[in-house]
C-alpha cells in the first residue's frame, strides 16, 4: 500500500535519458546535474549552440548526444527519437521539460500566443508520445516524466491558457500511470512552483517561494531516488495550493483574488522563448 509508485532511481551512471527543453532553466540544470552524476543524455531543443555548450566534455566521451528539435513539429521529434535509439539502442527515461509560458488575462487575450502555448506544452508532448511509446511498450522497462507546473491544480490569475494547457498534462500523465504501470514502465510528473528561469524573468510580480534552476533540478532528482508519482516543490508553497483545490469556488476565488490582487490589469504578451 505504500510501495512507492515508481521504481526509485538513485544511480544515474550510464542511465540513458532523452532530455527534452534542455537548453535553458529547468532543463540546462537537469542536463548538468545528469552528467555530472554519470548519465547519458541526449540534449534536445530548438538552440543547438546551447546544447553543445551544455554537453561539453561529455559530447567527446560519448555520454551526450546534441539533437536540435522542434517539439511543435512531429516529423522533428520523431527524428530525434529515432537517431537515439540509433546511437544507444534504447531510452531509459524520457524527461520532457519543453514548454512556454505568458502571462495572460481575458482582457489582454492574444489568439497568437494562446496557440504557441498549446502547441508547445501540450502538442509537442503528444508528438513525443507518438514516437517514443512504441518503442518503451516493446523494451518494457523505463519510463517517461513530464514536467508540467501547479498552474494546472486550478485556474489563476495571468494563467488563462499556460494553466490549462498545464491542468492537461497533469491529467494525462495520472492516465499514462494507470496504463503503463502495469507494463513495468514508470511515469512521473513533475509540478515546480515559481523557479528563476528566462521565462519567470518577465514576471512584473512577486513570485512566492522562489527557487533556482539549480534547486528543482536537485528536487527532482530527489524526486526520482523516493519513486514519487508527483514530485513537486517547494513544498511550502505546493501544499498551500493543493489544500486550495479543496475548496469550494465561492471560497477559492476570494482567497485568490485577496492573495493576488487579480483585480489588476493584465501585463502585456511576452516574446517566445521557448527551449
């Protein structure tokens, strides 16, 4: 009854993981902790100078692959999962942490940047899906995390399509447990609150219980060795939303409009910068 949900990883060393938006924040961070505790990573995202500066010594000793990938364009996704299995025969761990995020409100919606978002954070995860779970079904072991963020537990302030497009990651990757777990494959999700990144850097607000880069790659890794399903952070704040979403609607929308003072203007769209 209280086995953990996914096979806990404590040993990276030779582990081979396709890590997705590694360019940048979260998952520049994750590359380098991954490397420097043995693994093997293929690097994927849009900017291939990044990549390989990222991969560096690794890149010649073999343990890192730089893949430049579109997640917003299947036959590119579906590329690079082929030349890994080319190279390494197999993936261990898929850790998808490809996404995009503005700040939006009713008021200020902008129909252009709301399709960026979807595409990015949740069709470029179907694409991922399409080409990678074949090949996990026929291995039989490994597993796929993705990270997605608590503006997915429940509707917020600036959040109008980041956290819808969130809300459905959550859910789908609850879905991809119940189906895959049975088959030996892992699933984890992974919900940080607000984390120093390019992204975060445009926020004209205050950002509660802010972490770097650096610390939610730690947390995750953490995450990992206990097996958690969910491995969110910083507690102090995630715990604080997740009592939220038990709330009642009248409740819950007074305490967020008092928290965050939401009856402010929107902040204006932000230029993309994906991963």
């Amino acid at each position: 009854m209280f086995a953990p949900l996914n096979p806990p990883i404590r040993d990276w060393r030779d582990r081979r993981v396709w890590l997705v938006g590694a360019s940048s924040g979260i998952g520049a961070a994750l590359a380098r902790a991954l490397l420097a505790q043995g693994a093997r990573v293929a690097l994927s995202a849009r900017r291939e100078p990044a990549l390989r500066e990222l991969a560096g010594a690794a890149l010649g000793e073999g343990r890192a692959l730089v893949l430049a990938t579109d997640v917003t364009r299947a036959a590119s996704v579906r590329q690079t999962h082929d030349r890994i299995l080319e190279a390494w025969g197999g993936i261990d761990l898929i850790l998808w942490v490809a996404g995009t995020y503005a700040p939006m409100r009713a008021e200020a919606f902008d129909a252009e940047q709301a399709l960026v978002m979807l595409e990015t954070n949740l069709h470029g995860i179907v694409h991922g899906l399409a080409a990678a779970l074949p090949a996990l079904r026929r291995q039989g072991r490994g597993g796929i995390a993705l990270v997605s963020s608590v503006a997915g537990y429940r509707g917020l302030p600036r959040s109008l399509i980041c956290g819808p497009t969130k809300a459905a990651v959550n859910n789908l990757a609850e879905a991809l447990y119940l189906d895959l777990h049975p088959h030996g494959l892992g699933v984890w999700l992974v919900n940080p609150g607000f984390v120093e990144t390019p992204l975060t850097a445009g926020n004209d607000f205050a950002m509660p219980a802010l972490i770097s880069s650096e610390e939610a790659a730690r947390r995750i890794l953490e995450g990992f060795g206990r097996g958690d399903f969910e491995i969110h952070f910083p507690r102090r704040f995630t715990t604080a939303l997740k009592l939220a979403r038990l709330l009642p609607y009248r409740w819950y929308f007074a305490l967020v409009r008092r928290a965050t003072g939401s009856d402010r203007a929107a902040a204006p769209p932000q230029r993309d910068t994906r991963s």
